[in-house]
C-alpha cells in the first residue's frame, strides 16, 4: 500500500504546484480600456451678472494613477438660449474651466451649453429651465462629540422640492513657534506679514454629492440637513474653521441624475471614475450619438452662507499630539555679516538671535506652517 500512497501523494503535490504556477492577475477590462468619456461639472448660473463656470475633464480608468480627471483643453463653448443668444466661455487659465462674461440671462428662456472639442467632436445638452433657489434660512453646527454643520431651508411657493448642496472649507493651522527671522536669497531678514510662516489657512472643496428633498413633505421645508461631519480631534478644527456652504435648486431629472452619482462616487470614490453603470445626463455627444457623455447640465441661481467656528466654542476637542521634537541650536552669526546665513541642514531655519553673536535656530516643523499645506497669506474673508 506504500507506493499507492506515495503515488497519490505526488499527484496531489502536482496538482497544488501546478496551480499555484498558474495563477495570473486578472485585469478587469474596464481597467485597461482606452477610454476617455467627456465629463461635463457646471451649471448655468441665473443670477443678476453672475459668472458661469463649466469644467470639462476626461474620465479616467480605474487603474490609473491619479484621482482627477484629463482636463479639455482647447475646446469652444458656448451657452445658447432658446431665442438664439449666444454667450461664449472661454479656458482662460488653461485648466478645462470655461468661464463666461458676467451675464444676466433672461430666466424665461431655456439654455443649453455646445461644445466643440479640438478635435472636432460636438457635444450639446438638451434645453434646461431656469431655477430659482430659495435663500439659506440658517447654517449652523452642533457638537455632541464629532462636529457637524447642519442647513435649513424652505420654499414658500412650494416649487423647489429637489436641493443640491455643495461646500468649501478653511482652517487655519499655526506652527509651534513664532520666528523673528526668515530667510530670503542667502540673506536673514525680519518677519513681517508677507513673509511670515507662522499662520497658515488651507482651503479644500467637498468631493462628496449632498442631496435633499422635501417631496415627501407637505411643505417645501428642508429642516436641519447634515453638510458635512469633522469627528472628533481632526486637526481642522485646533484653531479656527470656516465653511461656505452653497444651495441649488434642481429639477426631478436632475435630482435623480444626482442621486445616482451619489451612489456610485461613494463606492469609487471621484466623479472622473469608470463608472459602473450607465449615467443618463441630458448631455449628448452630436458627432457619435453612441459615445457616453456624463454630466447633467441646469441653470439656477446659486445661494451660499458662511460661518465661523473657533476652537474655544467646542466641547472637549481632542488636541493632537506633536509627534516630532521643536528642538532648537545655537550657531555663531558671520562676523563680517551677521544677517549672512548659510546653515546646511535644511531641518532648521532661523528662529531669533540671541547675543553675543548667536543665532537660534528651530525645527522647521516647528516654525513653517506651511509644510503642512496652505497657504501664509489671510484669505480676505477672515475675521482676524
């Protein structure tokens, strides 16, 4: 019985090697296809000498390397009204952003947006009505423990129903220390607000899709709807945060378009994504009618509030820990010179002098805020 045994032994053995040599990487081909699928993000904003903004990108496969998408560049476009007007959009930055002229559009009428690529495809929504939005009754927050900001709103005429929401956040991170000194082409010179490091404020856009709707109400009323949640001991809120919140009114299409995004950038994750399944948007490629287009272009006015949120209003914030070391030396100044500065190790950056004939210098982490990200310079909305 012995060598039975051994003989299916090795027949099993070749079975788990054989196997194991044949095993490959499967490479979905949504993940390798070529395609690069125009994505339309704007709307056409209604108000009284307002900027409309549409930006156009290329989709990207879910196997590439970066999470925005293609910009596309050098196309005409233009916004046309059902009476014929004409208003173009011009990619002033080079971006994929087309911009119009401050326009105060004729909100009887119905517009859509044409589009013609560099390389002659035309694209070209179907005519939208325009949408007023109903102003922001009151933006505010509340914090048990994690920290969200809430929006109510109502129509009066009942004619909204379907709201959009979108954000833009900033918060100001300071660094552990004020410099006294900074340093500028070789040479110490003193801090002063253009060149200080010590405020920083950053500034970032929401990436997920907020909707709302009041259909199921007998009132056009949207009552404490959750914008967006900070949990508790994120790095944002240490000093102080402001949030821009902004509302649009949408039609049931366009509701629904929306609302199917959602779904699917919560489980990809960005808008310029393969999508999984087939988005019907009111955007249609003219020179191949079977090429997918996503986008659901409307036109509205656009509502927007503010508020601020200082680190002394919350309740029992979770301060982060400095996981580095603000440890500082002491170098002799040139004595032909003493404002000459060239210390090697770019760890440290001048921090005070301190006499007779020393400098002090510090951790960069601990006096250059902006190694964290944004940018030294207030935004001019800032209170302080």
């Amino acid at each position: 019985m012995r060598p039975r045994l051994i003989h299916i032994g090795f027949c099993f053995l070749l079975l788990i090697t054989g196997s194991i040599r044949c095993k490959q990487a499967f490479e979905p081909p949504a993940i390798e296809a070529p395609n690069r699928y125009l994505v339309v993000d704007g709307f056409i904003n209604i108000g009284t000498g307002t900027v409309t903004a549409i930006s156009l990108n290329r989709t990207r496969n879910l196997g590439a390397d970066t999470t925005a998408g293609f910009p596309e560049l050098n196309a005409r476009a233009a916004i046309v009204g059902s009476q014929g007007a004409t208003y173009s959009l011009t990619d002033i930055a080079g971006t994929g952003i087309y911009t119009s002229a401050p326009l105060t559009l004729d909100t009887t009428q119905q517009y859509r947006i044409i589009i013609t690529t560099s390389d002659g495809r035309k694209y070209a929504s179907d005519p939208v009505p325009c949408k007023p939005t109903p102003p922001i009754d009151s933006l505010f927050w509340r914090q048990p423990d994690d920290f969200t900001v809430y929006v109510n709103t109502h129509d009066p005429t009942g004619k909204t129903r379907y709201y959009r929401y979108d954000y833009s956040e900033t918060w100001e991170h300071d660094a552990e220390v004020t410099a006294d000194y900074s340093v500028a082409g070789g040479m110490i010179v003193p801090v002063d607000s253009s060149n200080q490091k010590f405020r920083c404020w950053t500034t970032a856009p929401s990436t997920n899709v907020s909707l709302a709707t009041s259909t199921r109400l007998a009132q056009d009323i949207i009552n404490a709807f959750p914008i967006t949640t900070i949990f508790n001991g994120d790095t944002k809120m240490t000093i102080a945060y402001s949030i821009l919140v902004r509302q649009y009114a949408l039609t049931e299409d366009a509701y629904n378009y929306w609302l199917l995004i959602q779904k699917t950038t919560d489980a990809l994750g960005t808008l310029f994504d393969l999508q999984p399944t087939q988005l019907m948007g009111n955007i249609h490629c003219i020179t191949d009618p079977s090429e997918p287009v996503i986008g659901f272009l409307s036109a509205s006015t656009v509502q927007q509030q503010r508020i601020f949120v200082y680190h002394s209003n919350l309740n029992s914030w979770k301060d982060e820990q400095l996981i580095y070391g603000c440890d500082s030396l002491s170098i002799p100044v040139n004595p032909m010179n003493p404002l000459i500065y060239n210390y090697p190790d770019t760890f440290y950056a001048p921090w005070y002098f301190e006499p007779p004939g020393y400098l002090v210098l510090g951790s960069r982490f601990c006096i250059d805020c902006t190694l964290f990200g944004g940018i030294n310079q207030r935004p001019s909305y800032w209170p302080f």
